[in-house]
C-alpha cells in the first residue's frame, strides 16, 4: 500500500516564487509514489523527492512554468538512478576487499582483479544486515585513509571514474592511481580482518 508523505515538502517553497510553488505542490504526491515505486523504503523516497524539489528551485526555479514538469522528471529520475549506483558501488566495496591476498602488488588495480561474475554470502536476505553493518565499518575507516589514497579510493570506487579519468583529476599519473588505490583497499580490508569480519 502507498502512502501519503509523512509531512509536507513544501516547507521548501518560496512565498516569492507562487509558480513554482503551485507547481511542486502539484506533483509532490505522484513524485513520492513514483519514487517509492523505484526504491521500496518510504524514507528513502521521501529524500529524493525533497532533494529534486531543491535541485529544481535552486538550478531551474527562474524557468518558464511549462517547462517545469519535463525538468522535474528528468531531475527525479537522475536522483533515482544516482540512489541505485551509490547502493551499487557500496555493495562492491565488501566483494572489492575480499578479493585481495596479501601477495597483490602495490601497482595492480583492484578493478581488473574483481571477479565478474563473483558471489558473496552478502546476496541473500539473511545477509542484508550484515552487510549494511560491514558498510558502515568500511565507510568509518575510508575517512581514515591518507588523503591521497582516500581520493583515489572514492573516485575510482564512489564516482565510478576510470584510471585516466581519476589520474586527471588527481593530477597524476596513472601508476599512482593504482598504487593509491592497491594500498587503499589493502588497508581496509585489514582493518575488517582485525575487527573478525570475515569477506
């Protein structure tokens, strides 16, 4: 069953800005339905929602009112896919660190070495706890990392670049990015050895 939103979003509307506001009052109802439908958790949904409302006002408040509702959709739908690639690339990171032996070298790159078709013992409903828990375990110790390696750690595995793209923004060569990265992940999956969290 879907229901409504648990409070109203319009407490981002601007009183100068009537269009707008008649216009997201509009579709606030629809864009927490289509949103729930794509994410199945309410709170998530709520997010998304809230943030295409601000996106719009910010970026495209000033806009014509007609052409509001296409740039309404092509924002949620945007916030949508970016919910399900950061729920990806998180979920890789724990199949990412349990694919390392202590013999890599620091100049490999964790990518070419993840198996394609590899498994976990994450990908069953009794393991979605666990998993979120050794998330959350990854996520407080990449704030840890050398500033260089967390960089790269994040680019390449959170923004999803590739070497070329990370090296130009890093301002590096290409072997440091796999070397930032290689002894990124190494560390981190030490960590999650030491604290028994088996991968």
């Amino acid at each position: 069953m879907v229901h409504d939103p648990p409070f109203s979003i319009r407490i981002f509307f601007l009183a100068s800005r009537p269009q707008l506001s008649d216009f997201l009052a509009s579709v606030e109802r629809r864009a927490y339905k289509q949103a729930l439908f794509a994410v199945r958790d309410e709170d998530t949904a709520l997010d998304i929602v809230q943030d295409t409302m601000l996106k719009l006002s910010e970026k495209y408040g000033g806009r014509p009112a007609e052409e509001l509702p296409l740039l309404f959709q092509r924002i949620l739908q945007n916030t949508i896919r970016d919910f399900y690639r950061r729920q990806k690339v998180r979920s890789m990171w724990t199949t990412l660190l349990s694919s390392f032996s202590s013999g890599d070298d620091d100049d490999s790159d964790p990518l070419e070495t993840l198996p394609t078709d590899s498994t976990s013992r994450f990908g069953n409903p009794h393991g979605s706890l666990e998993q979120s828990q050794v998330l959350a375990i990854i996520e407080k110790e990449v704030e840890k990392l050398p500033a260089r390696q967390r960089e790269a750690f994040l680019l390449r595995y959170w923004e999803d670049m590739d070497i070329a793209e990370t090296a130009l923004a890093m301002g590096c060569s290409e072997g440091s990015v796999k070397t930032h990265c290689s002894r990124a992940t190494h560390t981190l999956a030490a960590v999650l050895k030491a604290k028994g969290v088996e991968l």
